[in-house]
C-alpha cells in the first residue's frame, strides 16, 4: 500500500483495488497505518465527506536515516571483526 501511494495520494477504494481486499479491510490497514505515523487521511474538497490517503514522508524519513545509520554501524563492526579473523588465521 505504501508503494501504492508513492505517486500521489489515493482513496481507499484505490488502496483496495490492486489487493482483492475489502473496502473494511484496507480501512483497518489504513488505521493502522495511520496511527503508526505513515500516512494520513485528508478530505477530499470535492465534496468533503470522502478521504484521500497520503503518505507521511516525516515518519518514512526518520525510518530510513535509523535503518541507514545501523546499517553502517553493523557494517563497519562486521568489516573489522573480518579482518581480526584474517589476522588471527595467518
């Protein structure tokens, strides 16, 4: 779903189409999705009752700086444990 919404925002209806899902299914995605931070609900102006999904870039940003920082992190420590071993082994 959130690739889905990488284009633009979408209405649940959309959300659902690609999924074989029920339009009460994705809701309750969406609400997850929604309390976690990833995407918010804006109403449409046409006629005000209906949603529109959007991302939440903020949330997705701060995910992937944690996940870049310790993939570094780990990277590094298991560089250096490497070469520990090749010296170890000689």
């Amino acid at each position: 779903m959130l690739a889905n919404l990488r284009e633009g925002s979408l209405t649940i209806s959309g959300l659902a189409e690609p999924f074989s899902m029920s339009f009460a299914g994705v809701a309750k995605h969406i609400e997850v999705l929604t309390a976690a931070g990833l995407v918010r609900k804006v109403r449409t102006p046409e006629d005000g009752r209906s949603f529109r999904i959007e991302l939440q870039n903020k949330a997705l940003s701060e995910a992937s700086a944690w996940l870049t920082y310790h993939q570094k992190f780990w990277t590094n420590k298991l560089d250096r444990l490497g070469e520990f071993i090749e010296e170890e082994g000689k």
